[in-house]
C-alpha cells in the first residue's frame, strides 16, 4: 500500500517527531504529521512531509488525518512526567476522546494497520509498592488497578483497540511504553520526565555553581528508561509483526532514581549535594519491564544501555540550554 499514507499523530511531540524521521529513513514516500500544537513549536518538522496542526480530540479532524491512509501510528495524548500526570487527570482522561475518535475514523476510512502506543502506566499498583520489584509480564494489568486519570484512559484505550480488531476486523498493534527517553523532548516547563529534568537540573548547578540537585522523592524508587531509537524500532517491528494483545516495550535496565543522578553527574563531571523532596509526585516505587515476550515474538528487545543514552540526551539539553541563554528561540 505504498501509494497510502503513513500517518503519524502527536508528531510534534517528541516520540512522534523520531518516528517520522524513521519512516523518512526507510524511504516511505507519503508521510502526514498530524499534532495540536502550531508547527513552529514542533520538536522536529520536515518539508517533505504533510504537516497538519489538528485538534484530534474532534472527530472531523480525525477523519480528514485517516483519510487515504495505510497506516495510523496513534501517539498523540495529553501527558508529560510524573508531576504533569498525577495533577492533570482529567487532562489525561480527555485523551480517550482522541483515541475512540481515531479508531472510528480508521475503520470508516479503511486504514490497514492502527497502531497505538499505551505505557507502563497501566499496570497494577499492588505489582509496584517495592523498589526491587518483579518485572511486570504482560498479564499483570489485570485485575485492573492502573495509574489513576492516565493509566485507566491508556487502559481503557488497549481494550477499544482490541474491540476495535475482533468487531470490525481492523488491524490493531499495541505496546506499553516504559519511560522513553532521549534528545528532542521536553526537558523544561512541567511535563518534563526523569531524565531529562535530572539533564537539565545538573546543567542548572554546572551553570549557576550551585552544587546541589533537589530529586523528587527519596530517590530509592526504581524504574527502567529506553532510549528513543530502541523505542522507534520496537514500534515499526510491532506494527510489522503478528502480535495481537498488548505487548511491553522498555528496556529492562533496573535503575534507582539515585542511580540515574550518578549517572547523569559522571557525564557531566560533576558532584552534587542531594536534596531530596519528599512531598513531590514520584510514582511507584518500583517498576521495570519483563521482555519475556518481545523476545519471544521478535526476537528482539530495546538494548541501548542507560549510560550511553543519557550521555546522548546530556548533550542535546546542554546544546539547547545554552542556546536559550544566548537568547536563542528552543522548544521545550
């Protein structure tokens, strides 16, 4: 269906903005870019792809961005790091409008393939209360205990896809993205995830010589963090593969939040003194992804390690801060 359009929602974003690129890269010819936000705030924009600035939460917009479409890669939500998350939920929650939207404009415009991007968030939180936690399989979703506001919306939206498939024969892909990270995202402003408000904050005691570094939490809680060129493989392998229930995509790199401070402190050559607020949002206590079963579909899982991503991420926010402060206009 080369004569169809690959559509990719939420491409201003930072997840889309990679994911365009990739399909640049693989030489598909007929790519929409499709996100709420006007185009000169987007991460990454190319000329030779359509650009449309659309609020898909209506319905009339999803139509005209499914239109000759083959393909549908569904990122666009309401999100951002944890902070954003736990006091914006109904935020959060509006982003099913957007999901059941695209799905009914899918199947009424005969796209192909429809995949959607879902996140850890879904998982049970009895699974999470440990910072050495066991790796969440697939089937630890249920009984459904999700992040409250966003983790139900991203839940609730797996099953519309999986209603979507069996009542109207479309074809649906879905991966639980575990924590992405890398160059060309949000690094400043309040929706800003882990890395990279860790980035910016030690460029921040770098710059003002103030050598200390507040972390959300006691800096004990666990996750894993994929790097955004692991996650745009494990995206374009899914939708290419047989897979048919959700299906996890992260790295299963255990890290505490201290560690990844010790991390981002070597790249940048640099100790600080830790001031730890224990009254800021900071999630779960534990969660990491198991790849049992990417491994066994694809015969693949996301390997780029934490320390050479962050080193990658370290520079680019380094690169942007410091064009901000020479009054240059960034995206954050």
């Amino acid at each position: 269906m080369t004569d169809k359009y690959s559509v990719v929602t939420g491409a201003g974003g930072f997840i889309g903005g990679h994911l365009v690129a990739a399909l640049r890269d693989r030489g598909v010819k007929r790519i929409r870019a499709v996100d709420i936000k006007p185009q000169d705030v987007w991460y990454q924009r190319f000329d030779d792809v359509e650009n449309l600035s659309l609020d898909l939460k209506d319905k009339t917009a999803c139509m005209q961005t499914c239109e000759d479409a083959g393909d549908v890669y569904q990122l666009a939500a309401d999100m951002g790091g944890m902070g954003f998350i736990e006091n914006n939920k109904a935020l959060c929650m509006l982003s099913v409008l957007t999901n059941t939207h695209m799905l009914q404009a899918a199947q009424v415009k005969g796209v192909r393939r429809f995949f959607y991007s879902s996140s850890a968030c879904v998982y049970n939180a009895d699974k999470q209360r440990d910072e050495d936690v066991v790796a969440l399989k697939e089937e630890d979703a249920y009984p459904a205990m999700p992040e409250d506001g966003y983790g139900w919306e991203k839940l609730f939206s797996e099953r519309m896809c999986r209603h979507f498939r069996e009542d109207f024969g479309l074809h649906t892909r879905v991966a639980r993205f575990h924590n992405v990270y890398g160059p060309h995202g949000t690094w400043d402003g309040g929706r800003e995830k882990a890395p990279a408000a860790l980035c910016r904050k030690v460029i921040q005691a770098c710059d003002t010589g103030r050598h200390r570094i507040e972390i959300w939490g006691d800096g004990k809680q666990t996750r894993s963090f994929m790097y955004i060129d692991d996650c745009v493989e494990g995206i374009l392998k899914i939708m290419d593969s047989d897979i048919l229930e959700p299906i996890n995509l992260g790295s299963n790199e255990l890290v505490t939040i201290n560690g990844l401070v010790d991390i981002v402190e070597r790249v940048a050559g640099i100790e600080l003194e830790r001031d730890y607020k224990l009254d800021a949002p900071k999630g779960v206590n534990g969660r990491n992804s198991d790849n049992t079963r990417i491994q066994q579909c694809l015969g693949w899982e996301p390997g780029i390690s934490l320390a050479d991503g962050m080193a990658k991420t370290y520079a680019w926010i380094l690169e942007q801060f410091n064009a901000r402060k020479a009054g240059n206009k960034v995206a954050v």
